[in-house]
C-alpha cells in the first residue's frame, strides 16, 4: 500500500500490488477518543479511534472496494493495483 494524492479528498491509500476479494487490507491503530478530528473514526455516538496508521487515509465512497470488520479494512471485491482503497463512512 502507499499513500498518495487523491482525487477524492486529500491524501489516500492505493493498492501496490493487485488485491483479491475478501483480504484483510490491514488492522486499524490508534488511541480512543471522545473528540472529533481530521482522522477519528466514530465507533459509536460516545466512541471514537484516532487512526495513527495508514488506515487512517482511506476515503469514502458510496462504492467502496472495502469495508470495515472487526478484523480492519477487507477488500469487498479485486482491487488493481494504483487503485485507492475506500470504503462507506455510513456503514
């Protein structure tokens, strides 16, 4: 994975390599928080993880390639490589 400009928002994070459906992409990291920011991602309406590794550039899309689990960020279907990795904010 590698980060870089994104023309949805900002920074992103692109596939290296070509991704299968269903890959654990990566785990997210962070600290807990109750306060909202740049890349805090809300658990609940109480809770929230600032995300303190590459994770934490993953942007929304109401098509995404990936989706959170309890396990991290797991492709939805094939990525290609150069391909930014998103996923729904609304899940």
């Amino acid at each position: 994975m590698r980060v870089g400009p994104s023309a949805i928002h900002g920074l992103g994070l692109f596939a290296a390599a070509p991704l299968a459906a269903e890959v654990v992409v990566g785990r997210l990291e962070g600290v807990l928080t109750d306060e909202d920011g740049m890349h805090v991602l809300w658990l609940s309406d109480d809770l929230a993880i600032e995300l303190t590794n590459d994770l934490r550039y993953v942007n929304h899309s109401g098509d995404p390639n990936g989706a959170l689990t309890d396990l991290g960020l797991v492709t939805l279907r094939p990525v290609d490589p150069g391909e930014e990795l998103t996923h729904d904010y609304g899940w």
